[in-house]
C-alpha cells in the first residue's frame, strides 16, 4: 500500500503500430479509416513533440484523445520513457526513418518536472507573499490597513 504522502502513479502503454503504408499493407477499408485516425493522432503527437522540443509557451493537447492522455506524461508531471521499435529490413526503410524522427523529437524534450505542493505549503507560500507584500508597501510609504487581530 502507498503511503498517502506519496505522488499518484500514472502508466500509460500506446502501441502506435498500424500508421504503416496503407498501399504497401494491402489494407481493407475498415483498416483504412483505423490507419488514417492512427496517422491524425500521430501528426497532433509530432505537433506537440516539436513544441514541446522547442520549449514554446503554448502546447495544444486538443487535438487528438492520444496527446490529451498523454498530457501528463508529456508536460512534466510523469517520468515518460518512449520505445521505438524498428526494423533493419531495406523494405520497412520509410517506417523505420518515421519511427526513429519520433524518437529524436522525444529525445530532444527538456522538462522540469513539476513541483507538487501540499495544503500547508501553499497556506505559508500565501502567507509569505503577503508579508513581503505589506513590507513593500512601508518601504514605498504607504499605510498598512492590516486589521490586528485580538489576543
């Protein structure tokens, strides 16, 4: 059992196999239209890889259902560790070249991970900001109208 102080764990598994060559997979129209949403997640993932590698401000995790399940992995909450699979046969060539762009995009990602504060953290953070707050307005001559509180 967890301790209750500890951070919620998160694994997600996607297997973005099927965005292969509709052509050279001699595909059905079922599987088609599977391919084409397939690709459709995987161009919003690139989308959000390269913003995120080029550590841009704004990162839409809109676009797909793969990137909003994978936005806590991706924006810094989770550890994420990406697995490419690819082959060495001269015929996968294009699928192999896809794969390993996707992983250097990945690998190019720099995160901080992001600080989680507790209840009492956050109070004296408040608390903090407040009394420099007060101080600053001193030092610039103005009045405080902090109420005093009773004994």
């Amino acid at each position: 059992r967890r301790p209750p102080s500890a951070p919620p764990v998160k694994l997600s598994l996607i297997d973005l196999a099927g965005s292969e060559k509709a052509k050279k997979a001699e595909t059905s129209s079922k599987m088609l239209k599977e391919g084409a949403s397939i690709n459709k997640s995987l161009l919003a993932l690139a989308k959000c890889l390269t913003a995120l590698g080029k550590q841009n401000d704004f990162v839409s995790y809109r676009d797909s259902n793969l990137t909003r399940i994978l936005k806590d992995s991706l924006g810094g909450a989770c550890t994420t560790v990406m697995i490419a699979c690819v082959s060495a046969s001269s015929c996968q060539f294009e699928e192999t070249r896809e794969t390993l762009t996707y992983a250097h995009r990945a690998r190019n990602i720099e995160m901080k991970p992001l600080e989680v504060k507790t209840c009492e953290e956050l109070k004296r953070a408040a608390e903090v900001a407040a009394q420099e707050s007060r101080s600053r307005d001193l030092m610039n001559g103005k009045p405080s109208y902090r109420r005093l509180r009773k004994a």
